[in-house]
C-alpha cells in the first residue's frame, strides 16, 4: 500500500493565462480540475493500493473532491473542517504554469489516526504538507511512525517558494527527522537545495524537463534519459506523476534508474492534457 499524506484541493487551470492585459479582459480557456500534489500522486498511482490521508473543508467542494478521489480508485482519509483550498493555475504558451494558492484546510491537517497508516509500504510527503508546523508536526509523526513499522519515505521539494520560506536551517532539520529514503526534486528546486545548504538524504532524484534524470546514490551520481515531448500543453501534475510512476516502480522491485524510466513514462502522458492526471 502506497500512503500519500497533503493536499486536496481544487485546481482553476487558466489556458492562455501567461500574458494578461491589465484592466481589461482576457479570453482563455478555464477549467475546474482537482489538484493538490498529494491527491495528483494518489491518483496517479490508483492503478496500484493507494491510500490518501489530508484535510478538506466540510462544505460541498470538499465532499465532491473526496467523491473523486475515491472514484478514480483511491481510498479516502479525510478529515473535515473549514474551508477547502483552492489554486489558480495560469498556464502560458509552453505549457509552464504559474500558481495563486490558498490551501484553506489543506493547510491545518491535525494529528492523523494511527490506523489509517495500516499496511504502508511506502508513505510519500510532498513539501507542502511540512510547511506549517501544525501540519508538519502531523505528517512528521505520521511518516516515523510508517517507517518504524518497515515502510519507505520519500519526500518531493515541490516548491521553491515553500523551501525559501522554510529556510535551510528548518528544511535541513525536517529532512533529519522524516529521513526520507527517496528525495524528489526539479532542476529549480534543486539549485535552491544547493543555495540553501541542504545536505539531501538517501536517493537524490532530480528531474530536469527535457534533460535526463540526475540520481544520486550514496555520493555517487548518474543520469537517466527521458523521452521529449514537443506538444507540451500543461506541466500541472508532470512532477507527481512521475512520483507515482517512481514510486510504484519501486514498490515493484525495480532500482532507482528503472524506477525513474517508470516515472518519467507517466510524467510524459500528464504534460498532454490540461490539468493534472
């Protein structure tokens, strides 16, 4: 069983929202998605046992996206109050995306219930979920207690914003407390794991759009080319689909360089359509 623990949330996917003329309109194309990195990996990864643990509001948006989440073939630990966040995904002409979020109750998940990490092999963190302490303190104990019980940990950097606002000295300290087996990250976020002195614990990977995968092991790094793809519509979604394609790989048995082919194989469908997977 695959456990992703964070967000779920409602994603207003802006086509043609790169270039905005101030005070006037601006014709695009606009769809109502549901997104978060946490549920986008769950179901990314649904074709496996995959288990979502978040906070939603306890209001319509909420149970709706629950409602899908659980239709795509993920199981469902939710738990409810406030208001379900929302973000505003304005993507250009190549398809990179610019993101206005409100995470809402995404943001003040509480203390999880021991039981809903039954049977986890591997429990995934993105780092939105680490960014406020009392979420943080949540995932945190959630991610120790999986990995005393022999389940794997992987952390994605997610968000360079989220790292800035952290810090060097507070990341540094989450990653040496969750001590993830696997660490995810792009080419930005990591150059600003360099620039903020994080010493990055056991499997470093480091995707790099077009370019190949860079994992390090031990000290020791390679790289793992990854196929082109020339008809980008949207990159929403393409780090946490190859997360999942990783994850699942691993889970499977493959190494680190099979594992990341699986992902990067899964990554290249989510960069076709609008939204993530």
């Amino acid at each position: 069983m695959l456990i992703v623990i964070g967000d779920l949330v409602a994603d207003l996917i802006v086509l043609g929202g790169g270039a905005l003329e101030r005070g006037t309109d601006n014709p695009a194309e606009i769809r109502l998605t549901r997104g978060g990195s946490a549920a986008n990996v769950a179901v990314a990864a649904s074709r496996h046992p995959v288990r979502f643990i978040g906070r939603v509001g306890d209001d319509t948006l909420g149970r709706a996206l629950v409602g899908e989440l659980e239709a795509a073939g993920v199981e469902v630990r939710a738990q409810r109050s406030g208001r379900t966040g929302s973000i505003v995904v304005l993507v250009d002409a190549v398809g990179e995306r610019t993101m206005i979020t409100d995470r809402g109750a995404a943001a003040e998940l509480d203390a999880i219930d021991p039981g809903w990490l039954q049977g986890a092999r591997w429990v995934h963190l993105p780092l939105y979920g680490l960014a406020v302490a009392r979420s943080r303190a949540a995932v945190t104990d959630a991610a120790t207690r999986a990995a005393a019980d022999g389940a794997r940990v992987s952390v994605d950097l997610s968000s360079v914003a989220t790292m800035r606002e952290l810090g060097g000295v507070l990341l540094q300290r989450i990653l040496d407390d969750v001590r993830p087996d696997v660490v995810f990250a792009n080419d930005d976020e990591a150059r600003t794991a360099v620039d903020l002195g994080l010493a990055i614990p056991g499997v470093y990977v480091v995707k790099r759009g077009p370019e190949p995968v860079r994992i390090t092991v031990g000290g020791i790094a390679s790289e793992v080319p990854v196929d082109r793809v020339d008809d980008v519509l949207d990159s929403t979604g393409a780090g946490d689909a190859f997360a999942a394609g990783y994850i699942t790989a691993a889970l499977a048995g493959a190494d680190a360089h099979a594992s990341a082919r699986a992902g990067g194989a899964l990554a290249m469908s989510a960069l076709r359509r609008p939204g993530a997977l």
